[in-house]
C-alpha cells in the first residue's frame, strides 16, 4: 500500500541478480578459471586455482593487466632459466 509519496514503480519479473538456484553471482572469485581446471577440483580457495583464477581474469586490452601478464611470465620462468643453466654447467 502506497501513499501520495511511496514509490509506484513495479518490480521487473527479469531480475538478472535472482540466484534462487543456488549459484554465486559472476563477482565472486573462480569464476575465471578455465573448465579442465574445475574438472580436476581446482577452485579460488587453493593457491594453484587462485593463480589461474588471477590469471584469467586478465584483460589484453588494458595496459596494466599486459604488464602483470608479463611480470607473471618473468616470475613463474626465471626459475626454470636457472635450473637449466645450472644443469648445463653440472654437465659440462
């Protein structure tokens, strides 16, 4: 019941937020992880699908997320560099 200053507007019945199935709106974390990844179990709440979940949700089109795919890239392969340079020279 409305009065001479309540709100007349009507709810609309296509609620895009409506979650009465049980599923997490799209903002919630693990949402980007690629489908093989939550196949083998892997979700936001394991360092391993955080990083991936981190990862997908990197955009091309903006600078910053090209920069930090680059730094991520630097991070996770200088170690491997290292190994095997370092097994180059226990070999020679």
């Amino acid at each position: 019941m409305t009065g001479p200053d309540g709100d007349t507007r009507e709810w609309s019945d296509e609620d895009p937020d409506d979650h009465d199935d049980d599923t997490e709106p799209t903002w919630f974390p693990g949402h980007n992880l690629p489908g093989h990844a939550r196949q083998m179990g892997l979700t936001h709440h394991v360092p391993e699908g955080a990083l991936l979940d981190f990862a997908g949700s990197l955009n091309g089109a903006k600078p910053l997320h090209r920069v930090t795919a680059w730094l991520l890239l630097v991070v996770f392969g200088l170690p491997v560099v290292f190994t095997l340079l370092r097994t180059w020279d226990a070999l020679s």
